[in-house]
C-alpha cells in the first residue's frame, strides 16, 4: 500500500490543529490526576497520544482512498469514537483536515464535559456505547481506543446487543461454532468494541474500523472467529503490530510497550466498500524502545508487507512452515486434557513435602500468627479466609495425616512439590484431572501456544499432577497435561489415534519423541507457537520413536545435574535425556525427509 504525505489545514497553517491536540492532551492530564490509579485500572482508562491518534486516522485515510472511497476530508464522512475519553482522536481528526461530521461517546460525564472543551461542534455524548447501535449512513469511519480491561459487561443485561454480536466472532470461517472449552477472552472490551464497531460500519453501508487495541486477536488460535469475520466482510485489513507484551518470552530484545500496559497493542484498520470475500492483509511489526515506535508513528514511515491468511486459523501475521496435512494435533490424539494445577498461592499451599504443608495447614485452622500463612490470612474478591480456614479444618476431622487432600505435584522440571488440593485455598486444584492421574500411567506435558520469540521446548511427562506454570510462568504459555486415561478410566486415544498407533502408551511415545526431536521444533518453530503440537501418523520411523518415548517419560522422573533447558526454564537433569533427544532426532530427520 502506498503512503500519502500528511494532511494539513487547507491554508497549510497546522496551528489550529496543533492547538486542539495539545487542548486534547491537556485534558487528559487533567483526568488522569482526578482519577484514582484503581478506578483507571478498573475502567480500562489509557489516553492516546497524538503520535497514535495521527498515526491511526492517516492509515484510515488511506485506506478509504485505496479502495475508491473519499478519505479523510470528504464531507459526507462520519467520524465516530466510541470511547471518546477527553476527545484526543476527533481532535487529531480536525487538525489532519476532517470536515464531517465528528460523534464522540463515553459513559463518564467528567470525560465527555473534558471533551466539549476540546471539541466545538462535535456531537458528544454520555452514554454505554455498547448498549445501542446508532443509525448512520456512510460513509462512516469508527476510530478510537477502547478500554484496556478484560470481561466486560459479563452478565449485565443492559448489554444483550453486545453479547448477541459477539456471536459472530465464536464462529468459524464456515459457519460452524468454535469447538473451543474457554471462549472468556472474546468477551474482552477490545473484542466488544471491535465488533460494534464492525457492526456500525457495515449497516451504513461502507467506511472503515480504525482502533488501537490489544494485538493478541492477531494470532490468538481463540480468536480465528474475530479474524474469519472481519476477513469475510471487509476488503482491506492493514495492521501494525506495536507489540510490547509483558507476557511472552523474550530472546534478549528490548520491546517495550508504547501504553505500559501489559499485553501487546496493535493498530488495525479494516476497510468496508461493498460486498467482497477475502480481505487483503497487510502487516507491520515495530521493535524497540517506545519513543522509537512514536517516533517512526508520527513519521507515518511504518512499511507493511502483504500476509495470506490460510483457513482455518486465518493468522493477521506473518507465518512460518504449517505443519503437513494429514498430522494430528495432541487433543485430536488425546481428547482428554486439562492445562495444569492452578494455585494463586504457592507460597503457602506448595511445600517441598508433605509433612511442611500438614504443619502449616493445622497452623492455619487453629488461626496461629505466622509469616509464612500471611498471604492467606488477607481477604481477596475471590477468597475469604474464614471460609478457607473451616475447609481445612473440616479436612483435617476427617484425614488429619493429609494424605487425601495433599498431593505431590510436578512443580517444576525435575522438581515435585507437594500442595494442597483444597478450594478455596488453591484457586484451580484440577480435579477432573486428578482423577485421570490417580488410574495409573504417565501424562504428556506441552502447551497450546507460546507466543514468546524462544526456541519452542515445551514437551516432557510426569506421573503426578502438574503446574500450570511447568513450562513458563507466562499467561501465554500455560502447561497442558494429556493423561494416559480420562477421568472415568477409560484409555485416553481417540479413534484416530487406535487407527494409527493400537494404544494410548504407543501413541504418547511416539508424541512424546516426536516433540523432544531438536530438527522438528526448529522447523515448526512458528507453528507450534501458534497452536497445539501436531505429530505425523505414518512413517517407517515411528516405531523406532516407540522406545525412545517410552524411555524419555521414564528419565523425566529421574535426577542429575546437568543444566537443560525445557520451556522458559534453565533446570538440573539428568545426562540421559538430553542423549535420548539426540537419539530421537536422528530418527525424527529421517520422518521430517518425507515431509
């Protein structure tokens, strides 16, 4: 796409615009000192600088142009914040030469009254914007940053517009529902306000969606329904990956974050000009230190380059080699599986044995004063310690040695712990999971994604129940167990996997090997930090991966003094396993030169 030079007042004097950004910044200044750090935090609150605002409304522009429409300065354009805040965007509207007719809403009156002060003859007003669609014709252009929080409006029912347009997005590119268990991220405020928006421009007919949001929708495999919808309907689809996330794994690169905020952002602008299947996408990712990202923003100096989206995923970003069709994923093999033990509280409920946790927790009933119970002894939204301290006492009347309320737990790699199973003490004991483990056998360990830019080694086996932070402690890369048996005892294969392997043990092995093999996750580096793990299902090699699996899930409960590494982690181990994954590699090659 090309670039066009940036717009300026008809006279060629920038001074007025120059005026009502800064009259727009100020006004944000102001409000952040008024409002309390919690209440911005609770309410998602995070201004806009003018570098962005320009940023994004110069991109819209352009793009309205690429497809034939009139941009920024056509009259007939309305322009439409649905998070209006003190008027930043419709303020660097005006100064980039915007005639149109200018909406700003927000559902904080201090906001809207900061606003009016900025914007002389916009349409301002004080309400929810997710309750209601306005009635617009086109052109329409909706701009604007939506609040930084997640969940919003759950079960509130002045929002039942929104709930029932975000059912679009848990769809797949066919129709069908997602098949997926957690669907919460798509009820984020970004993911509302992105299918508002998409709402808004659409029933007018044409127009575009330029929004400042989080970038995780981007790759997201949760997330394939927002991107299916928006590729379907709309024509173009620009983004520009500002990245900055806290909460993925760095190779030693500086990227920091151009809000402060913890996940990545991204500026996405889709352009709506009639019917059409199959948007054309383009991408940019910026690196480096925030004023850099600002800088080359305000330059308007960011150059995309076209990606091909490929069903079902439709990735929004550059991608490595797909895995070969005809692979299975770990739960098209395993259909059982559950991401790991979950304790908001470790260190209290983890302990290196069991006998430290039954003395802790007798501490705990009796209500004795102690610096290693301090964290449970503080009420949360979620937890209260009254309530806690009479479900340990209740579990210690009727097992006073622990020995059915304290399990061990592979904590870490070649480190397991022990922890307290009891709600509420431990947020996510993982029941359903506990009792596939207590029928026997071994459990793979991997994970579904892990954006984070290291070399992808996440894959080992425990006989214990496992933490959800194994692997990594990144929101982003969660550890995912595949037990041998489900919960109810039965073999945890799925027809696909009888067909190919005979049995569960054989079919983990060969996972298992298949996954510890240096050339596969060099090779499916971008696929696997995408999606779950796929493995091939016929080859002369697999049998000869049987042993090896079988041979390394035993090594995994051994111990040694060798620096490994699995996952985000540096760890002891044994010398066994890293000559078992030369072992595996060397037959894994011969698979991979059929492929």
């Amino acid at each position: 796409m090309t670039y066009g030079p940036p717009m300026a007042s008809a006279d060629g004097e920038p001074d007025l615009g120059e005026d009502l950004e800064a009259l727009a910044a100020s006004a944000a200044s102001a409000r952040d000192e008024a409002v309390e750090r919690a209440a911005r935090d609770q309410h998602g609150i995070v201004h806009t600088p003018a570098a962005i605002c320009r940023y994004v409304l110069r991109r819209a522009d352009a793009g309205l142009r690429a497809q034939g429409l009139a941009g920024l300065a056509d009259p007939t354009l309305t322009i439409v914040d649905p998070a209006v805040g003190t008027g930043a965007f419709l303020a660097s509207a005006r100064a980039l030469g915007a005639t149109g007719r200018l909406i700003g809403i927000d559902r904080d009156p201090a906001a809207i009254e900061a606003a009016k002060g900025v914007l002389d003859g916009a349409e301002l007003q004080v309400r929810d914007t997710l309750a209601s669609l306005p009635s617009l014709d086109g052109p329409v252009l909706v701009v604007g940053n939506p609040p930084w929080v997640g969940g919003w409006a759950k079960g509130v029912e002045e929002r039942s517009l929104s709930d029932e347009l975000l059912q679009d997005f848990r769809l797949e590119l066919d129709g069908s529902p997602l098949e997926e268990r957690k669907i919460g991220v798509l009820s984020d405020a970004y993911v509302r306000f992105l299918r508002w928006s998409a709402e808004v421009v659409l029933r007018a007919g044409g127009g575009a969606i330029a929004l400042v949001t989080n970038g995780s929708y981007l790759d997201g495999p949760v997330h394939r329904g927002v991107r299916a919808f928006l590729w379907s309907r709309f024509r173009s689809i620009e983004v520009t990956d500002l990245g900055g996330s806290s909460l993925v794994a760095r190779d030693g690169e500086r990227d920091e974050n151009v809000f402060g905020v913890r996940p990545s952002v991204a500026v996405s602008v889709a352009v709506h000009a009639g019917e059409g299947r199959g948007a054309t996408v383009t991408h940019a990712r910026l690196r480096g230190r925030a004023e850099e990202k600002l800088a080359a923003l305000d330059a308007n100096e960011v150059p995309h380059a076209p990606v091909r989206p490929e069903p079902p995923m439709l990735f929004f970003v550059p991608t490595g080699e797909a895995f070969p069709d005809g692979w299975l994923s770990l739960p098209e093999l395993f259909p059982f599986h559950r991401e790991g033990v979950q304790t908001n509280r470790d260190d209290v409920v983890v302990a290196p044995d069991r006998a430290t946790l039954l003395g802790r927790m007798q501490a705990f009933a009796l209500a004795l004063r102690r610096l290693d119970l301090e964290k449970i002894e503080r009420g949360q939204s979620h937890y209260d310690p009254e309530v806690a301290r009479d479900v340990v006492r209740q579990a210690l009347e009727r097992d006073p040695e622990g020995a059915s309320w304290i399990r061990p737990l592979a904590y870490r790699p070649f480190d397991t712990q022990a922890f307290v199973t009891l709600r509420p003490l431990c947020h996510r004991p993982r029941p359903a999971l506990a009792r596939a483990m207590d029928h026997g056998g071994w459990a793979l360990l991997s994970v579904r994604k892990d954006r984070g830019e290291k070399a992808w080694r996440h894959v080992a086996a425990t006989r214990h129940l496992v933490d959800n932070c194994y692997f990594s402690s990144r929101s982003s890369c969660r550890t995912r167990a595949f037990p041998a048996h489900t919960p109810d005892g039965e073999p945890n294969l799925s027809e696909k996997g009888v067909a190919a392997f005979g049995d569960r043990d054989r079919a983990a092995a060969v996972a298992l090997a298949v996954l510890s093999a240096p050339s596969y996750q060099e090779r499916f580096g971008d696929a696997l930090r995408r999606d779950y793990p796929r493995i091939p299902i016929e080859g002369d090699a697999l049998e000869a991966l049987i042993p090896l699996g079988s041979a390394l899930a035993e090594v995994f409960e051994s111990a040694g003094e060798v620096v490994l590494e699995l996952g985000h982690r540096k760890v002891t181990g044994p010398a066994r396993l890293a000559e078992l994954w030369g072992e595996c590699d060397a037959q894994v090659r011969l698979l991979l030169a059929d492929h």
